[in-house]
C-alpha cells in the first residue's frame, strides 16, 4: 500500500520531493518505495527526466493504483466507525471553480465542525475532469454539474442559472434581464474549465451561433477580462460571490439552469465519511 501511494503521490504533486513533503517522508524513502514496485511490476513506471511522467505502464496501472487507495481508505474508515462508532481519516472531494468559490468552503465550515476526525482534500477541475476523477479513485467524492443520470445515493446539491456578466458602466447593466441578442455587440469572453456545453445550450436555444471572441482557462482570468473591457461573460450565478465591485451580473435570456449534485462512486463502496457528508450537506441543499 506504501509503495502505491507513493506512487500516486509522485505523479500527483509532480516529483519526488513534493510528493516526500505530501507524504511526510524523506525524499529517499520515496525514491527507494517507487523503485521496489518498479522491480515488483518488472519494469519501470515513472520517467524521471527532464520531467517526471509515466511510462506506458504507469499509465496503465495508474488508474487501478488509485482505485486501490480509495478502498483501503474506505475500509479503514469502516473499521473505526464499527469498532469506536467514530469517523475518521482522510478523503478527497473535487468541485469545479464556481462550486468551490461559495457553496463548498460553506459546507466544508459545516463539515469540519460536525466531523472533526475527518480529513477533507479540496480538489479543484473542470466539469469533465470531475467525472473521471471520481470514476477513477483520485477523489472519493464530487460535486458533479448535471450528471445524467443522476448517480445512486447522490443528492441535489443546489440549482443556479446561467446569467450575463458585464461591467457596471456597460449600457445594459442596470436591466432586470436581457436577451442573449442584446449581447451580440460585445466580443464574448469563455471559459474552456467549465459550464461551455450550457453556454453553447443557450446559444443554440436561440438560435444565434456560439463564437466566443477569446477562449481562456481560469474563471479569475475571464472576468479579469471583462474588468478590462475586453468583452462581456457568461457565468452561472453562484459565480457572483466572485465578481469584483466594478462587475454584475444580469439575468439572461434564454434562461437555463444547471444542477450541482453531491456524488460518490458509482463502482465502489462509498467511504463513511462521505456519507457523513452527504448526509450533513442534504439539509444544506438550496437554490441561488
């Protein structure tokens, strides 16, 4: 188990030395533990230079190292609840940027003061990474964005819609709501890290063709850029408590919402503690 979290560990935080610091161990004992499971698996699993990454077979039982960790950390958590009736160790959680800025530190406060002994890891990606992550182990659970279906023991988060983002100068800014036409003057600013399928939705419900002016990654960047004048933004509303005085949001129209749903494995097991935390958050779940 040492040496597959090891493992993961150096392919996480990118090297040996973060991965001995995320560890807690030397940077030699991580060294010595991914090469004894590299002559257990008969070959090597990691190119070290000039960056670490994996080989073909790393990268093949990458995904299983995971899934394996995940079980144990369940398991463990199993035992202490059956033996002490108490939940602890550690579990990972992956929200997108709009999520994580306000809904999820609300229920990590709420999380954190009602399970003390849990461990909670924030992981942050963009809606298709979320899925994947969660299917693969990395994360134990996810605050997933539309999921369809939606998974087996998950529960409705919240539920948010999509809405303009301008400056507060802009001449539209002072409407209650406008349309998706009103905008077709100003260059249109996107995020490729998430929500593009909806936007590319609202689009296409009113039939105006999606071509976004620029393509950025970062939310933090894409309304730095509608700071700037560059062009105007759509966001989901729960993205308001990221927006800097000198920007708004408007509603929009075609009005689409989106619905935030807290997710564990559909494979495996869920880990106690995230049914703790699903249980604790079902009476958190609202609108925005």
């Amino acid at each position: 188990m040492r040496q597959l979290d090891v493992f993961v560990a150096v392919m996480d935080q990118g090297g040996f030395g973060a991965a001995a610091d995320h560890l807690r161990m030397s940077q030699s004992a991580v060294s010595h533990a991914l090469a004894a499971l590299e002559r257990a698996s008969g070959a090597p699993l990691v190119v070290r230079t000039p960056t670490i990454a994996t080989t073909s077979l790393g990268e093949a039982i990458l995904p299983h190292a995971r899934s394996v960790l995940a079980n144990v950390r369940a398991l463990r958590a199993t035992v202490d609840i059956q033996r002490e009736g108490l939940v602890r160790g550690m579990v990972r959680l992956a929200a997108a940027p709009t999520a994580s800025h306000r809904l999820v530190p609300e229920l990590l406060k709420r999380w954190r003061a009602e399970l003390p002994g849990l461990d909670i890891r924030l992981f942050e990606g963009s809606d298709d990474e979320l899925e994947l992550w969660l299917a693969s182990g990395a994360v134990d659970a996810a605050v997933l964005i539309d999921p369809d279906p939606i998974p087996s023991g998950s529960i409705v988060l919240a539920r948010d819609d999509f809405r303009a983002v301008l400056r507060s100068d802009h001449p539209l800014a002072g409407e209650k709501r406008i349309s998706l036409a009103d905008l077709l003057e100003d260059p249109l600013l996107a995020s490729s890290s998430g929500c593009e399928p909806q936007i590319t939705a609202i689009h296409a419900m009113a039939g105006i063709p999606y071509a976004p002016a620029q393509r950025v990654h970062e939310t933090s960047t894409l309304l730095g850029m509608v700071e700037a004048e560059l062009g105007v933004a759509i966001l989901p509303s729960l993205a308001c408590s990221m927006l800097a005085d000198t920007l708004v949001m408007v509603e929009l129209e075609p009005h689409l919402e989106r619905t935030l749903v807290f997710a564990g494995p559909s494979g495996r097991p869920w880990h106690p503690g995230i049914e703790r935390m699903r249980d604790i958050a079902e009476t958190s779940a609202t609108n925005f």
